[in-house]
C-alpha cells in the first residue's frame, strides 16, 4: 500500500485510475451501453492476436503464404492465435455497426456528441480499411482476388481513381510491393490512427457521458465502476467464448496459394464487404461507379451530416421511429445483398449440376477452335495443344459454367473483370459464341467424335510405331493419364514400360484398346472412336515397349564393398566373425528366406520394419544397392 | 423500463443530480459491490489467463527440437585419397528452418585414416566447427593439426585435443562411400563449448 502511495504521490496514476472507474453514471448502469466497451475489447483482442502474428509473419511474395501456413500447421496454438484473429475480425466489424446503428436509433450523436460522432464515424471507415487491408496479407487465392477486384473498384473512381489504386498497389499490378504497402497500412498505419482516435473517443466520451433515456432520468446513479464495468466485462467475456469456439471449432480458412494466373478463380471479397460486391451486379458498365463510389461516398456524407442536420432534443425511443425503420431497411438490405451474393449457384455463373451439352454444336465449337478459325489455343491449351498464356482449358467443362455465362464470358471477357483476354462479340455470330460456349462446357465432361479434318487421321500417316509413341509422348492420346511409360506418366493403370515381353500380336492390342470391357477390363475407357492408323501404331508402339534384361548378379562386387568398407555395413553387423557388435550377425541371412524385394526394401528404410538405429541407405545407385543384396542373398547358402 | 414522468425532457453536459445509490455505506452496497467487482476481475483473468497459455505455447512451439532435415548429402569424390591425406570436400545442401529451405554452402574435412601403404580408404569425415565456441578451425599441413584461430584450440588428424580450450574432440559426422568413390555425409551441428555430443540442428 505504502509503494502505491508512493507512486501516486509522484504520478498521480492512482488517483486518476481511481477519477475514471467511479465516473457517475445518470440513470445507473444498464446491459444496453456494453456495445462500445465490445468494440474496444475486440480492438484489444486484435492487437494482441495480431502481434502475436508478427511474431512468424513475414509480407514478401515468397513467404507471406508460406508463414501463414506455418502459424496454422506447424506451431502450438497458431490455429487458435490466427483463429482469434480471423474471426475477431468479423465480430469486430458487426459490433462496430451495431454500436453505431444503437447511437443512431438513440438520437446519441445529436448535441453535444456530434464531434464523438464524428469520430466515431473516422473510426469506422479506419476498422474497415483493416478489414480490407487483413485480408490480403495470408495471400492465398481469396486473398489475392479479392483484392484485385477491391483496388480495381477504387480504380473507377473519376480523376484521382488511378492514382489511388497504382498507391495501393505500388505500381500498376498486384506483386511484391502491394504487400509491403498493404502490411505497413494494416500494422503501422491505421493502429496508430485507431489508437489516437479511440483515445480521443474515449475523452469525448468522459465529457458528455453515456445517452440516457429519458425514462432513465428519474433513475438513481451508479458509478462505472464496478456497475458497469461488470456488465461489460461479462458481455466481453461472452465474445471471447464465442469468438474462442469459433476459432477452434471452425478455424481461419486459408485456401491455396495465390496464383495469378488462374483467372477460372471466383473472386469473393471478405463476407462484410459481399453486400458491395452483389450491389455492382446490378450497375453494369458505365453505371457501376455509382455504387463502387457514389453510394459508400453519399453514406459517408449522410453520416458526417446527421448530427448538424438532426438537432432534435427529443429523447425518447418513440421518437425516433424513424431511424428504427431506416436502420431496419438497411440490416434488411445489407443482409438480403449478402444472402444473394451467397446463393450457392450464383448468379448463373455455375450451373447447379453438370451443364447438359449439345454435342452437336460443341462439335461446331471444336472444328472452329482446332481449325483455328477462332485464335482461342493462341493463348490457351487444350488436350495437350496450344499456349500457354491462359489457363489449360482441357478440363473446363468440369467447373459446371453455365453456357449462358460462357456465352457472355467469350463476347466481352472485360465485362467478368478478365482485361487480357480479347472481346469476341464483335467478330463473331452469336450462333458460333454459342458454339464455342457450348464446347468449352464440354471440355473433360462429353467426349466428341474425332474430326474427319484431323490431319493426324490423315491417309497420309502409316502406322507405324514411332508414330505410335508421337501420339503417346505428345498426349494426343491420354495413355498416361493413367499409366507410366519409361517413368512418365501417372501411376494408376500399369506401368506399360515392358508390355512388348509378353508377346501379344498387335491385332489383338487393337482389339483390347477399342473395347477393353470385353477383355474383363471395365475401368479403361474405350479409344473405339480412334482412327484404325492410330489404333495399329498404338498397339505397334505398345508390343515395342520391353525394358532391358536386368544384369546378372554380382555377388562378389557385393563382398568387395562391404570388405572395403566402402558400405559400412561391417561397423555395426558381423559376417563370418568379422565386424561389429551393434547390429545382428548376417552370417546366416541369405537362408533365412527373405527374397530380393525385402532386402530392397529394408536397406532403403529400416525404419519401416521397426528398427530404428540403423541408417537408411536410400541414396545409394541402384547397381550398388543390387551387388550388396547379392551378396548378402548368397549367405548362409 | 417504467414509464417515465417526463418523456420529453431533455438532457445537458452535467445531467440531472440522483441520490448516488451504492455509495451510501450499507452493508447490502458493499456486498454488491464487491460481487460486481470480483465477476469484472474473473472475467479479465479468465481472458488473460486462456490467451496467455496459448500464446506462451505459441512463442515457444519453434525454440525446441532439432531444425533441418536428417539426410545424405553428396559431398564429392574421395577416390584416390593417400593414407593420411586431409581433404576439405565443399558441398551444397539444402537447409531448412521453420518454412524456408535455402542452398547454403557447406564443407567437411576428410582423412583417409589407413595406415601407410595401403590401398584402401579408412575415413574419418569431420565437422568443420569447432567444438568450443563455433568458429570455423583450419588445417595446418606443416604441423600436421587443425588449429582453431578464434581461441587457439588445436586438435590432432585423429581429433583428439592437443591444445587450446575445446572440451571435446573434433565432432565426426556419419558417412557413406559408394563403389565410385563419392563420399555422402550426414550433417549435423552440435552445442559448442560442451564436453559431450548435443545435437542442435541438421
């Protein structure tokens, strides 16, 4: 107690803590004034989760991702410490609205709190540029789109748009500099404006005091402490469980990493900025600056001007009706925008289903794009041909794009905010837009019938082997889709590098290729839909494939290394009396019974047979690995 | 809520002055203050006491264990080496630390232990930090030592300390040598300055 004095006596801390919790409360403490004290708590909790974060975070284009994952996966408590952050953010959001939408419908910024109001308002436009600039920073594919999107809105503004969007950005693109930018906003800039502002409210605050009712007035006063600081402490502590289950039950998503190229991505911005996000849908073109700026501007001016336009005194709830009906338009509004925005179809952007194709006009679709009638495998590729400036489109059927929305994609790309892919509407039929639409919905869904114009199926081509393997090797046929060859490929079918050492004639392989199912084998598809010069250079490339005879053994280069020591297996095991004590005696090994595949298998990790103190001799070359095994196979014998 | 008997009253800077309820002394006052006040501080330490732990845990998590991954390197060719010829073998590896792997460069010292006229390799593959306090020690060939140049610690070709303060002797590494004569090591670093083997990282 004595200290405490002391320190007081010298600062004067103690008694001004003290002048602040007694603070008089006119009308005593009530459950409905904890809304600002929720906002200053989820402020508190941001800033600690958040420089908890710092810790591992680093903003670089190399990193970013990758820290984030390791806070996630790698650490004790970082899912919950990011989980706290993650959904801290979201709650912080909503309490700011809801304090504010209960100082509107109180009448509270009117005199003498317009400058709170003001402040208040300053604030929430500063929680918001937190949300937005947080949500760039794990630079995952959300991340990375939904801010392209947010800067290229800010990028419609007249005049002085560009120059916002290229600051934000640092330069033209979204790269390494807009993650700096944006890290040194969300970190640096707008917690020190928050903390200076939230100082100054709660200053405000001290001089005028809580708004009380006028059916309060005739109630008796309770200081703050610890009245209403129970209140809010509890309602707090509310938060922090909700927010806490939340953040382990449901933890802060983090998608794949960002890839610039992958414009196939949806973007969506962060679910409390969604509402501006369906709200542009409905301004198309030339229009959409009026709700990307004129509407967040009019409601910035509205809030600015409320206080000097309302000078009402009245105090009760019945008088203001008014701004209860206007408060409930706009929850019903915001959440009535953001449930369409949610809808799980979207607005005929995904189909529910696989989209029905009509082969035949994909057919039209196909013979345009292969006889490059339209310039689409300029940039893009598709089954193995073309370029590789925009995505792979081989399997675009899959993402189930309604054709109506593809139609519309390939008339005016801009208009889905893709600005690199060229506009079509202008030079092509609406019929053959159609054509094309209908084709990529049935990219890796329908299979159609080779064309007769192929020039692979020209009459010109023998069958021939080598043919045979150009088709493989080029991926004009999917073998390896399935099946590895020489070790390209994909495990799942056999690996068909020594087919030929069975013998089989080439007829029947064609056989087998055009109809597998009669062969038993109802999990390959069937290539009956090949033309026969493919077919018979298939099966001429498939009875080709044999692997070199493997060599003889070599026992005695086996015996030879482990002498030499050159392969330390004597430091640890005995052969024949000879060598250490550490592992078993190997003297009998061979007759024990284990075949080639063990040996193999137990040199390249012991660990998997349980034993754990001999090393792993995985990197050893194959021929090397076989003469030991050789000679250890030959022990005992 | 009671109705209130002045619905249109307003309200100025100081507020209108009420009887201030729990500061008259009661007994009843006191009890409900300190109730009031003990579920304000329950509720602080409970928050404080849950992200306290967690974010303890949190800073901690990465400052134990061993970094880097436990593998073969390639180091280069020992093929030819003479009985009792050093060798430094330089080498790049991969080195990973929480989310990063980087190519650091790297070398060891070899020796080939067998003794004079023989043909074949007897090695022994030294780390090259020194055991005392870190720094990176040298080969004299006219002594015939390594000689650290931070603290003076010397060792023998055999390892062992001859000089100087080092607590232990030079630290051999695992390694493999395969028919071709290319030397594969393990790599690993161990706590300097301690008179036994503590693996700190690979």
């Amino acid at each position: 107690m004595k200290l405490l004095e002391w320190i007081d006596n010298r600062t004067g801390f103690a008694t001004a803590v003290k002048d602040y919790l007694e603070e008089d409360i006119p009308g005593g403490a009530r459950w409905r004034y904890v809304f600002g004290s929720a906002v200053l708590f989820a402020f508190i909790l941001q800033a600690v989760t958040g420089v908890f974060l710092a810790f591992y975070y680093t903003p670089s284009l190399a990193t970013a991702y990758e820290s984030v994952r390791y806070i996630m996966e790698d650490l004790n408590g970082g899912k919950y410490i990011r989980g706290l952050h993650y959904w801290g953010a979201s709650f912080m959001v909503v309490l700011v609205f809801v304090h504010m939408a209960q100082t509107f419908i109180w009448g509270a910024y009117r005199k003498p709190r317009e400058a709170m109001w003001l402040v208040g308002s300053l604030l929430l436009l500063f929680v918001l540029g937190m949300a937005f600039t947080g949500y760039l920073l794990p630079w995952d594919n959300a991340a990375y789109w939904g801010t392209q999107v947010g800067t290229n809105i800010m990028g419609t503004v007249p005049f002085v748009g560009d120059f916002i969007m290229r600051f934000l950005r640092g330069g033209a693109d979204l790269g390494p500099l807009t993650l700096t930018r944006f890290y040194s906003i969300h970190v640096f800039i707008i917690p020190g404006a928050l903390i200076l502002l939230i100082l100054l409210h709660l200053i405000l605050f001290r001089r005028n005091g809580v708004t009380t009712l006028a059916s309060d007035l005739q109630k008796p006063t309770q200081p703050f402490w610890p009245n209403q600081f129970a209140r809010d402490a509890t309602f707090s502590l509310l938060l922090f469980i909700v927010i806490s289950l939340l953040a382990v039950v449901s933890p802060a998503e983090l998608g794949e990493k960002a890839d610039p190229t992958d414009v196939s991505y949806l973007p969506r911005p962060a679910w409390y900025f969604l509402f501006l996000f369906e709200l542009l849908k409905f301004f198309p073109g030339r229009w959409e600056i009026l709700a990307s700026v004129g509407i967040p501007l009019v409601a910035v001016i509205v809030l600015w001007s409320l206080p000097f336009v309302d000078r009402s005194t009245l105090r009760t709830l019945a008088s203001r009706r008014g701004a209860i009906g206007f408060s409930g338009l706009v929850l019903l509004a915001w959440v009535g925008f953001t449930y369409a925005a949610n809808l799980p179809a979207g607005p005929g952007v995904i189909a529910a289903g696989p989209v029905a194709v009509d082969e035949a006009s994909a057919q039209r679709g196909m013979e345009m794009v292969s006889s490059r009638k339209v310039d689409c495998l300029e940039c893009h590729t598709i089954n193995g041909a073309g370029g590789s400036v925009g995505p792979d489109l081989s399997a675009f059927g899959k993402q189930n794009k309604s054709v109506a929305y593809l139609e519309s994609y390939i008339a005016d790309p801009a208009k889905h905010r893709n600005d690199i892919m060229p506009a079509y509407g202008g030079s092509l039929k609406p019929e053959e837009t159609h054509d094309l639409a209908e084709y990529a919905a049935s990219l890796g869904v329908v299979t159609l019938a080779p064309q007769v114009s192929s020039p692979i199926s020209a009459a010109s081509v023998h069958a021939s082997a080598e043919f045979g393997r150009e088709l493989i090797v080029d991926r004009k046929v999917a073998c390896l889709r399935c099946h590895v060859i020489n070790g390209q490929g994909k495990a799942g079918g056999i690996d068909l590098s020594n087919y030929g050492a069975k013998e089989r004639p080439a007829q029947q392989v064609v056989e087998y290729l055009k109809n597998p199912g009669k062969f038993s084998h109802p999990v390959m598809p069937q290539f009956q839909k090949l033309p026969d010069v493919e077919l018979e250079s298939l099966a001429a490339y498939l009875v080709s494939l044999k692997t070199a005879p493997s060599k003889k053994p070599n026992p005695e280069l086996g015996k030879e290394l482990l002498m030499s020591k050159k392969i330390p297996c004597l430091s640890c095991h005995t052969i024949s009396g000879n060598g250490g004590q550490i592992g078993g005696d190997l003297s009998g090994i061979g007759s024990e019974g284990h075949d080639r595949k063990f040996f193999e298998q137990y040199l390249r990790n012991p660990k998997a047979f349980g034993n754990s103190i001999m090393p792993p001799f995985a990197s050893l070359p194959p021929d090397t690995l076989n003469a030991v095994i050789d000679y250890l196979m030959t022990l005992g014998r | 809520m009671a109705d209130s008997p002045h619905p249109h009253s307003t309200e100025g800077p100081a507020g209108p002055v009420s009887p201030i309820e729990s500061a008259s002394p009661g007994r009843h006052g006191m009890t409900r203050r300190r109730a009031l006040g003990a579920i304000t501080i329950v509720s602080g330490a409970v928050i404080a006491i849950v992200v306290g732990i967690q974010s303890l845990r949190y800073l901690i998590s990465p400052i134990f264990g061993v970094p880097g991954k436990k593998r073969w390197q390639t180091v280069g060719s020992v093929a030819g080496m003479k009985p009792g010829e050093v060798r430094k073998l330089s080498f790049v590896m991969d080195q990973s630390a929480a989310y990063m792997t980087e190519k650091v460069n790297r070398y060891v010292w070899v020796i080939n232990d067998a003794p004079e006229g023989s043909s074949k390799l007897d090695l022994v593959v030294y780390s090259p930090i020194c055991p005392h306090a870190g720094c990176y020690y040298n080969y004299n060939e006219g002594k015939n030592q390594f000689h650290c140049p931070c603290h003076q610690s010397s060792f023998a070709v055999e390892g062992v300390v001859i000089g100087g303060p080092a607590p232990r002797p030079l630290d051999r590494l695992p390694y493999m040598v395969d028919d071709q004569g290319s030397l594969s090591v393990e790599w690993k670093v161990f706590q300097a300055g301690e008179p036994k083997q503590i693996l700190i990282s690979y």
